[in-house]
C-alpha cells in the first residue's frame, strides 16, 4: 500500500508518515494542495491520501476537489486528518468526497481504526 500525506506541518508529516510506515505503507509526503497534485500528477494515484484542511497555497478541501475531479484517482481514499471539528465542516468534506474524517489530536489507535473502516488494514 502506498499513501501520500499532505500537511504544511513538517512535525505533523513526520508523525503521520511514522504511523503508516508502522503499518507497511510507503509513502510520500507534500506540504500544501499543489505539491500534492504535483506528487499525484508525476507518482500516479496512492491507495490513501491523508489530508489537512488548513494549509496555505491550495487548501485541503481544494485539494480534495481537485482530486475527485479526476477521474484517474477515482479509487483512491482520502482522509482528512484536521483541527476542523465543527459538525458542517466534517459534513462539508464528506459531501465534497471525503472517505474518512480524523480530528487532530489523535491517537495511534484512532488511526488504525480509521484505515480499518477503509479496508487498508486489518481491523485493530
């Protein structure tokens, strides 16, 4: 499995890269929206894409978008993994093709069960 994980915050990248790598994935990092469409544009689709909502250049809802108007990238799943924890805005990235929704800060295991409900990994 492969995922790309798409976060302004180079802390925040390197917690969620460590977590996937823990459970085999390889993967891929960009800072903001445009990188990431840049990653996905010269890497091809990824099974995941772990999304911040708040990130400068091209936000994750942007993002998210971009990505579920192209067709190639139809079966790939994205998460949002975000501070954003009011109700309409988890319905907002839902509706606009979210796959899952992750509220920061998390937990190891709330990760694991997030990519479980995917089908990704085996249920924790």
């Amino acid at each position: 499995m492969n995922a790309l994980v798409v976060d302004d915050s180079s802390a925040m990248r390197a917690i969620l890269a460590r977590m996937l790598r823990a459970l085999d994935f390889e993967v891929k990092e960009a800072e903001d929206g445009r990188a990431a469409l840049d990653v996905l544009a010269s890497s091809g689709p990824f099974d995941l894409a772990l999304v911040d909502w708040n990130m400068p250049v091209m936000d994750g809802l942007q993002l998210l978008h971009a990505m579920r108007s192209d067709r190639r990238l139809d079966g790939m799943r994205v998460m949002m993994v975000t501070t954003e924890t009011e109700i309409d805005r988890v319905a907002c990235a839902l509706d606009a093709g979210a796959s899952e929704y992750l509220m920061k800060p998390f937990t190891t295991e709330a990760m694991a069960e997030k990519l479980a409900i995917l089908g990704l990994v085996d249920v924790p």
